[in-house]
C-alpha cells in the first residue's frame, strides 16, 4: 500500500512539474499575485493563457540565480517561475491586498507586508541573501535627478485585456507608488516634440494613443516618438465617440441592419487608426487601444478581444483638456496621486498646456518618489489589408513623379 501511494505521489509530481513547466512562460510573472490560483493553473493552461502576461524586464540580473534555487520547484510555481528581489516581493505582498488606493504620499520599499508573503520570497536558512544590485537607475545624461524607468513591463495583449481602473477591474500590476504616463490626441506640431523633450530630459518612457488623422498629418512626429522608444497605440481614427451611433440604433429601436452597419462604422475606426499608425512607424505600432471619450461600448470591447487587442482605460485622467493653466495640469496630477498613491496617468501631447506642466510635473514625481513603468506589448499590431487600403485612398491622390518640391517649385520674383 506505501509503495502504491509512494508511487502515486511521483507520478503527480512528475505531473504538476510538467504542468507547472509549461506555464512559467504564461504566468511566470504574476508574482506573489495568484498564488491561490497556482493549482489551476499548472493543470489547466487554457485559462492562464487568458490573462495578461506582465512581465518585469528590467528585474535587477544581479539578484535572480541565488532566488531561482531558492524557490521550491512545485509547491509555490508562480514565486519560482519569476524569481524577483525581496524589495519587488514586499512590495507585490502590499499590493496583493488588493488595495488600490494608499492615502500617504507612497513609500514603495517601506510598505508592511504580510508575513507569509515575505516567507515565500525569503531565501531560506543557510543560503545567503541576493547582493543588493549595484546601479538599479540607469544614467541619464545631462540629468543627475532624472526619473529614469523603474520597471519595464511587457503585456500579453492575447484576449484583448482592459486595463485602467476608472472602468476596467481586471488587472492591477501597478505597486504603490508607481505610474504610467500616457499621452492621447497626437501627433501635433509643437506640442508632442515639446512632451517628447520634457520625457527625453528625465529618461522615461510613456505609452502614447495617437489619432490616426494626426498620424496622417504628421507621421515624421509619430517616427520621433516611435525612435524615442515609446510604446504607440491608436485611438481611433478620428476620434469618434464610437458608441454614440450604436446609442442612436438602439435608442430608435433601428432594424438590425442599421445595427450592423452602425457596428461596422465604428469598426472603421478603430481599423483606419490602427492602419493609420501603422503606415507612420511600421512594427512599432502595438496593440494597445484607448477608446474616445472613455466611451466603452460592449460590441467593441468584444470586437477587440477578437483582434487580441488591449484597452487602456485610465486610473487618473488629469482633465488637462479642460485647463488653461499649466499649474493646473500639475495640481491635478499631483492631488489625484496623492490620494490613489499609483496608477495609469491620462494626459494629452495635443494640448499646449500640458506640454507646458510636464517638466516641472516630472520634477514634482521625482521629488514625491514616484517611479515611471513603461509598458510594452509582447507583439505588434497588424492593420487589416482592406483598411490600409482605405486608408491609401483617404490620402491624396498618388502621382507618378517623385521630384522633390524644391526642383518643382522655384520662387522667382521675392
Ligand atoms: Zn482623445
């Protein structure tokens, strides 16, 4: 009887190893997160594939092989399959909670966590403790008080996922303290070069939602974000308030017809934005959407699921549009943090008066403590060929001549 159960025993061990194997590269991430799913997932990948994959890419080198032998290899797969410092794990710990919102000015390191949440990252007895990492900011040249970025994360867009807490409660993979910076309504002349210098002077980098007319109007702008290593999603293509016509339909009781094409409008736009900003900077287009407006209708959420799109809501929108003064912009921030202690920040490179704010803005998340995460998608966006070919006729019409304006037009008389 022993040597049955005995037996029984390896083969789920072998079992659950296996399991656990072909889901470190899904979940690997999700750390200290859903431990109280780690079961499920190690037997049943399908689900697991469902959820977002975040991973950390900028996890101090330093500190990661004395934690990977330093976590069980089965009991606690998803603490093994991403090895992070004890600093993260505290951290993750505090956040595992589920509070989204710290009232202090944030303290990330400080942060009291549980105490088996810490076990689980301590190394144990006997083994010595990671060496702390010797530079965990890099340099930023010309700037010894830059933010610079304090994690990169990289999003599994598989799904289409929502982010942002204003309307979407599916993932929160902020640590207090940390922010994201986006940008909505570019590429616009003055404004997004202003945003992209104010950005270039601290070293961070932002996610930015261009509209795809604007991408048209100035791609060589979009270029200078993409080069600049920011992460660019779309926003339509003219920044349609996408649920107004489906209202309309249904409000009216329209035929099913009219449903159908209302649906297949507003399609339209997400698609001829996505062309549009993929015509402007080719594969570093992403899938990360923001819907106008915060305006979510269910078809489109749908929609973009199938398209293995994700959406970004916002956790702090600055309402910098409705501002004349750049003290505003600030004040909004800086208040909005304060209370929510982290989050998705939403700001518009469109708008003068926000390029205006963001250097002493960036001073002012310095100076609090704030840290900048860059998101990345795992995969670029792919436009559909009959929307890129939309997109070409929008365009003026093609000629055959390729001379530059300077050899067609001279100024002869002045
Ligand atoms: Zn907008």
């Amino acid at each position: 009887m022993r040597v049955v159960i005995a037996c029984a025993l390896v083969v789920l061990s072998v079992l659950a190893a296996l399991g656990v194997a072909q889901n470190q590269n899904v979940v690997s991430s999700l750390t200290g997160r859903i431990s109280g799913t780690s079961a499920t997932a190690a037997t049943t990948p399908e689900p697991a594939k469902q959820i977002a994959v975040i991973k950390d890419q900028e996890r101090p080198a330093a500190s990661t092989p004395s934690m990977t032998a330093a976590a069980p290899a089965v009991s606690t797969p998803v603490t093994t399959a991403s090895p992070a410092p004890a600093s993260s794990a505290t951290v993750g710990a505090a956040e595992a909670t589920g509070a989204l919102a710290s009232t202090a000015v944030p303290a990330p390191a400080k942060a009291p966590a549980p105490a088996q949440m810490l076990a689980q990252a301590a190394p144990p007895a006997g083994r010595p403790a990671p060496a702390p990492p010797a530079e965990s900011k890099p340099a930023c040249p010309g700037n010894p008080d830059a933010l610079g970025v304090a994690r990169t994360v990289e999003i599994d867009t598989t799904g289409g996922p929502g982010f942002g807490f204003e309307h979407f409660k599916q993932h929160d993979f902020l640590r207090a303290g940390e922010v994201v910076l986006t940008f909505d309504d570019g590429p616009w002349l003055h404004n997004t070069p202003a945003v992209l210098a104010a950005l270039a002077h601290h070293c961070v980098k932002a996610t930015f939602f261009p509209i795809g007319k604007h991408a048209t109007y100035y791609p060589e702008i979009l270029k200078q974000v993409a080069e600049a290593g920011h992460s660019i999603g779309s926003h339509t293509w003219s920044h349609a308030d996408l649920s107004k016509r489906l209202n309309e339909v249904a409000k009216t009781h329209g035929s099913d017809e009219a449903k159908e094409k209302a649906l297949e409008e507003a399609k339209g736009e997400i698609e001829l934005g996505i062309s549009a900003v993929r015509a402007a900077v080719g594969d570093a287009a992403m899938p990360f959407f923001r819907f106008p407006a915060l305006r979510h209708p269910p078809e489109l959420v749908t929609y973009l699921g199938q398209r293995n799109v994700a959406m970004f809501s916002t956790d702090l929108d600055s309402f910098d549009f409705k501002m004349r003064k750049s003290d505003n912009v600030l004040r909004s921030v800086m208040e909005k943090l304060k209370k929510h202690g982290k989050g998705i920040i939403l700001m518009h490179d469109f708008q003068h008066v926000t390029a205006e704010a963001l250097p002493t803005l960036l001073d002012q998340l310095k100076l609090n403590g704030y840290k900048v995460v860059h998101m990345r998608a795992k995969t670029n966006v792919k436009s559909l060929p009959q929307y890129d070919a939309m997109l070409v006729k929008e365009q003026k019409l093609p000629t055959v001549s390729s001379r530059p304006t300077s050899d067609v037009v001279k100024t002869v008389n002045e």
